[in-house]
C-alpha cells in the first residue's frame, strides 16, 4: 500500500493512477501456502485469481513467478465499486465446477479491508472453511490449521479437504521470485475472464462517499533539519515526561 | 430499529467487548437483545433478553452451530441490525450469517449516523460511508470505537436455546504463544521498531535508544513475523498491550491493532517519515524523519546527559 491516497473524482473510491501496485500483503501468504502444498504433495495444480483492471495482471505474473501453474484474469474496471459479496459472487462461480481441494485467501484485502470475501466463498460453495490461520498442515486430504485469536491465542482447527482457509499475516515466508522463474513464468498461461460471465447477482451495500479523514490528532509535528528535532525531543522528554530526570 | 447484539465469551469468561456491542445500540437509540454462547455463571451485566446457548454443548469456537443458533434467534426477533465485534469470533461468523440471511455485511464500524456507517478503507488512510441496501443489515465494529458512558450494569431476563446442528469443523483446543523473556507490561519506557526500519540490522539503533532511556524495546507485527524480534517483543492485539509513562513508535504507521496495544500510554513520541501517518492521531509528538538519522541522533544526545 502506498502512502499517498487520494480520492477520485466520483468520491467514492482512490485514484490509483500515481500509484505502484503490489499484491495484497495477506495474499502473498495464500499464494506462498498453495505453492507449499504443491511442493509437498507433488501432483498439484495451483491457479491464481484476481478480479480488476487490466494492471492487476503484473501482480499475478508475481504469483506464477512464485509457483502458480496459471492465472486467471477476471477483467474488470469496475471492481474497485464492487461490494465484497459480488467478488465474492465472482470467485465462487469460476470456482464451482473446478473441484478445487483447496482455495487459499488472504484474511483481507488491504483497501477495502472487509475481511469477508474467503469465508463468503466458502459458504457459497457449501465448504468448510477456518479463517485466520497462521499455520497450516495438509496429510492426505486432513487439513489441520491454526486459527489466531486475540493476545498471543491460537485456535487449533481440524477439517477434511475440500475447505477454504483465510490466510494471516505470518503464515509463511513468501519466497521471492527467482531470475530463472521469473523467466519460466512468462510463459504459463494467463486466461482473461469477462466479468459479466460471472456475476449475477447485485451489490448488497454502497459507498456513499470515500474522504480523507479529519485529523484529529493535535499533537506536536516536528520537521527539518534532524539535529534540531533531536534536540528538540530531549528537550520534549525532560519538560513533558519523568524519564530523563 | 431493533438489534441484536452478538455478545462473546472465550475459555470461561465474557469478553470486555460485548459492552461496546450495547454503546454501539445506545448511540443509536435501537432497542437490543443480545445472543450468547456462553454459561449462566458468566452473565454479562445486560438489562434486556440474552438468548443463551451453553458453550458446554455448542462449544465455544464452532461456526456451524454458532450460525444456525444465530439464524433461529434472528428468526424470531426479526431485528433490522446484527452486530457483531470485529474480532477473529465477529469476522469469522458475520459473514456466515450475512449470507443465510442474504444481508449486506458492513465491516468494522468505527462511527455511524442513522442508516450510514463508517468505515476504515487503504490501511486506515481513508474513511468510507457505507449503506445497506438490503433490509437486515450485519455489522462488525471495530475495537475500542464505541465505549459506554457508564459502568454496565443489569440483569438479562434468559432465554435458553440449543441446536442439533453438525459441524464440518473439530476444535482441537487453544495454544498459547510462549511467553517468557521480557515483561513489557511492566516497562515503564518502551521504544518500539516497525516495519521502517528497513532490515534486522537496524533494530540494535532501536534497542540502544531503549536502553539509553532506561527501558524495553518492542515491535510491531511484521518485524516479528520476520524474525527480527521475538514474539513476547510484539506490542497489538495479537501481542502484549503496554501502558508505559514513555512510547516512542520508530517506522510504525499506526494500524488500529497496533494502537490498541500502545495508545493508553501516558506520552507517545512517533519518528515516521511520513507526515500523514495514522500514528499521528495517537502521538503526542510526531517528528516527521528518517529513524536512520534521528534515532541514533538522539540516543547520542541522551547518553551525554
Ligand atoms: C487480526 C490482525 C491482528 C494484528 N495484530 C497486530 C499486532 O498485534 N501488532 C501489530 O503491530 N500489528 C498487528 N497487525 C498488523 C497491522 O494491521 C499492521 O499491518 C502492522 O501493525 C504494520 O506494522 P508497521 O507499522 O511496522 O508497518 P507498516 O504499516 O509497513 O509501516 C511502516 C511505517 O514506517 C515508516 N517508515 C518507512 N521508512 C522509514 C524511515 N526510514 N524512517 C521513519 N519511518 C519510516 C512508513 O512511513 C510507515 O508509516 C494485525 C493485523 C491483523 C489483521
Ligand atoms: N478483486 C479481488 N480479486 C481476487 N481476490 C480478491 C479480490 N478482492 C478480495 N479478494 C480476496 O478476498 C480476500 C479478503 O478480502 P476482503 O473481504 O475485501 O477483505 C483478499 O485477501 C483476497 O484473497
């Protein structure tokens, strides 16, 4: 996620225009923990999906770069008006004929942040599935995860293959793509999907608008030159705190 | 407006939380009753109808039969609102929910007014105003958004509910990170390393700023998922949650399960170098640079005293 965000001119969603384009950080671990069951089980068949503009195709190249066999393109320029149950409409209706084992997402996307899409999924296709999880085992279609709870708790959580597991920060290590896979993956196939073949169904909510929000902070905001912040903040901590004393 | 608050309970006790449920409806002026998995030997202090199903029997982590006692629950009280925490319970249930009722769900509410709900959107950088367009709405809030102006208190009249509803998954138990090591709970000055750091390297800079000042050093999440500082380092919700007189946040940029561990400390110093962080709305001071440069800058300054 970049830092600088601004509104578009609808007001309702970002100008992504000046803006570098990543993966979602969650869903670097989705994709690093389909490539490690694939690693382990040998016989696999890993895709990778991402519903957007023409440029969410570079971050899939990431993917195959990464291990995927292939990527699925579901092209649409609206997405970013989407509400989460329509992606997640999408996502369940490519994916109801292709007898998945595992479907791996992140736990949130980062701009929208709902935190519903993988779990809508899954209840959509009628599987099982364990949100959160920060570690994962696959033994022969026995899935046993561990889903992470508030203040250093985790959830263990057994469940049969097929199942759909959201993925959470610290899952994995996502590897990097390496020069020579970075080579191989240009040439793995990259289908495109229009969305309309997909999506039935309406949006269940709207963005009335999307604004910058007030600040409320009112601290102090120190700039410049940094020997004189330094000095600054010495001077900070032995007026406003007890610890230089 | 009629809502039904989904109240929590974790290894034999009623979460805190469950009372910023019942803010959330009192802000509203929206009548409630509040659903409960949980044990009448830990009623939440709750004036109004507690629909209770015993956790001895539906367990306390169980979706399956958590939704479907949710769903006839909703069936009779036909409430407009279902709220839930944003927590891993809320996040993980709503959506369950929403899509048996075939309900827009809005996540984690940090404000609403009438029938427009607030959300965080890019990593907390912009809010957006959401509305339902469907008749039942579910909704998360976020953490600490809604606080109640008084101490609860009450008596629920309860109403006891069961299902026989099988469950595709089986839980296994809780474990607990190890602890051990550092207290930071205990720290009275706490200088924390984020992910602007930039490499492992750089967190001696930061565990000598701690040290010159006298106290602990600590972490956000990503620096501790990359190994660069051990988990009991891990300041969040996921981790410790400290309340030091002094917390200086170096390259943090402030995400809500972040602030939650560290915004109850007495002075909150942030070094980012970017002005518009929202580690701004907690900091009492922010100088806006390089932690490479000002933080070495500064512990120099400090051991010279
Ligand atoms: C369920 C859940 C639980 C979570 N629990 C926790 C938790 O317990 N604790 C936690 O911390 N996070 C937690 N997170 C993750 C949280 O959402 C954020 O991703 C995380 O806090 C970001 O860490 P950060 O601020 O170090 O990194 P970033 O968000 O990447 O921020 C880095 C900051 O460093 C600044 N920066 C970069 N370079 C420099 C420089 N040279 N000098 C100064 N500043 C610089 C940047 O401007 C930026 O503001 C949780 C997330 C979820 C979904
Ligand atoms: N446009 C999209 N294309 C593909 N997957 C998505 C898209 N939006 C969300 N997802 C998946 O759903 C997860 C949760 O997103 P959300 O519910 O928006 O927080 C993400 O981590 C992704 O795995």
């Amino acid at each position: 996620m970049e830092s600088k965000f601004k509104v578009n001119t609808e007001g309702k969603w970002y100008d992504n225009v000046d803006l570098a384009w990543r993966m979602n950080e969650y869903d670097e671990f989705a994709v690093e923990q389909a490539v490690q069951v694939k690693d382990q089980v040998g016989e696999a068949d890993v895709t990778v999906l991402s519903i957007g503009i023409d440029k969410v195709k570079e971050t899939m190249k990431k993917a195959l770069a990464m291990g995927c066999d292939r990527g699925v393109h579901v092209n649409d320029d609206a997405s970013y008006a989407k509400d989460p149950f329509e992606i997640a409409s999408i996502i369940a209706a490519f994916a109801r004929d292709k007898g998945f084992d595992l479907i791996f997402t992140g736990m949130q996307s980062q701009d929208r942040g709902s935190a519903q899409v993988g779990v809508l999924v899954a209840e959509m296709l009628g599987l099982p599935s364990v949100s959160t999880i920060v570690d994962f085992a696959f033994d022969n279609g026995q899935i046993t995860a561990k889903r992470e709870l508030e203040g250093g708790l985790r959830a263990i959580i057994k469940t049969q293959a097929p199942a759909l597991l959201t993925c959470q920060l610290g899952l994995n290590t996502p590897r990097y793509p390496t020069l020579p896979n970075i080579m191989k993956a240009k040439k793995k196939e990259l289908l495109t999907l229009e969305v309309a073949t997909l999506l039935q169904d309406g949006a269940r909510q709207e963005t009335v608008k999307m604004y910058v929000p007030e600040k409320k902070g009112g601290g102090l905001v120190l700039e410049g030159d940094v020997g004189a912040i330094a000095d600054q903040l010495v001077q900070i901590l032995k007026e406003k705190t007890g610890v230089l004393a | 407006m009629k809502t039904l608050l989904v109240a929590e309970y974790r290894e034999g006790a009623l979460l805190n939380a469950t009372y910023e449920l019942v803010a959330f409806a009192e802000k509203l002026g929206a009548e409630s009753a509040m659903f409960l998995v949980g044990s009448d030997t830990a009623l939440p202090k709750y004036d109004g109808t507690l629909y209770l199903a015993d956790v001895a029997q539906a367990g306390e982590f169980n979706p399956a039969v958590h939704k479907q006692l949710l769903l006839d629950v909703i069936a009779k009280e036909q409430p407009e609102l279902i709220v839930f925490s944003h927590s891993s319970y809320g996040w993980d249930l709503a959506p369950r929910v929403a899509l048996a009722l075939n309900a827009a769900q809005i996540s984690e509410v940090v404000d609403v007014a009438g029938n427009t709900f607030v959300v965080p959107a890019c990593n907390a950088k912009l809010r957006r105003d959401l509305q339902s367009k469907t008749a039942q709405t579910v909704v998360t809030l976020q953490g600490g958004a809604f606080g109640l102006s008084a101490e609860p208190s009450g008596t629920p009249k309860v109403e006891k509910i069961e299902t026989a509803t099988a469950s595709p998954l089986e839980f296994g138990g809780y474990e607990a990170v190890e602890k051990g090591g550092v207290d930071l709970t205990k720290a009275e000055i706490i200088v924390s390393a984020g992910r602007g750091i930039g490499k492992a390297e750089n967190l001696e800079m930061i565990s000598q700023l701690a040290e010159a000042l006298g106290g602990e050093y600590g972490a956000s999440r990503p620096v501790v998922d990359a190994e660069w500082a051990e988990h009991n380092r891990q300041i969040g919700t996921t981790g410790q949650t400290v309340s030091p007189k002094l917390y200086v946040a170096c390259g943090i940029s402030g995400a809500i399960q972040h602030l939650a561990g560290m915004k109850k400390s007495e002075f909150i110093i942030a070094i980012n170098t970017d002005k518009d962080a929202p580690i701004g709305e907690v900091a009492d001071v922010l100088a806006v640079a390089d932690l490479k440069e000002l933080v070495p800058a500064l512990t120099e300054r400090i051991q010279k005293l």
